[in-house]
C-alpha cells in the first residue's frame, strides 16, 4: 500500500466503505486508492464504451440534464463552506459540474 498523498502517514489506513482498493488515512482521514492504475489500466477502462453503455453509463451525453440537476445540489451544499475563490474537479468528464460551478467559482478541471 502506498502512503497517504497527503500527510505522508504509512500505517494504520483501513479500508473506506468496505471498498479494498480504497485507504482511509488514520491520520488526516483522507481517502485514496492504495495503487494507482497504470496508464494502460485507465485507457482500458475509460475507453468510449465507458460513456456509452457498455460500462459505467448508458449514454452519458444525452443525461446531461439529469446529470445536471444532480450536481445543482451538490454545489448548493458546497457553497455551505464556500462561496467564492477557485474550484478543481479532478475526474471532470465533459465537464457539466464545471458548467455550472462557474457561476460561484473560478473553475478547472482534469480527466483521463
């Protein structure tokens, strides 16, 4: 396993959410994947057939919407701890979270 990203602590992480791949640092209590996927690892996981059925969603850009309306209520709760500055969204997809945090922050994003 591979030490915390962010403090460093090497020991005692337990799995979160009784996911095995994921740590819970007992330290700073952040969660992380214990090994990270090679680069191979992500191309075959998020190839096209990802967004379109075959995988995780059965058509990602038609559910913009619906996506949207979700993520409306995650920026309502964000906004509870803060209502300016920047924003990063590392795992954006297309970016429909970032679409709309602009209106509150300053926004960017990354993704495979």
């Amino acid at each position: 396993m591979r030490a915390c990203p962010v403090c460093g602590n090497n020991s005692n992480q337990t799995d979160l959410w009784n996911m095995s791949h994921i740590a819970r640092c007992s330290v700073c209590g952040l969660g992380y994947v214990k090994q990270l996927p090679t680069l191979e690892e992500l191309a075959a996981i998020y190839a096209a057939d990802y967004w379109n059925g075959r995988k995780a969603y059965a058509d990602y850009l038609a559910d913009k919407v619906g996506t949207q309306l979700h993520f409306k209520h995650r920026i309502a709760s964000l906004r509870k701890f803060s209502s300016g500055g920047e924003l990063f969204e590392a795992g954006c997809a297309y970016g429909f979270f970032l679409e709309l945090a602009q209106a509150y922050w300053t926004v960017k994003g990354i993704d495979f």
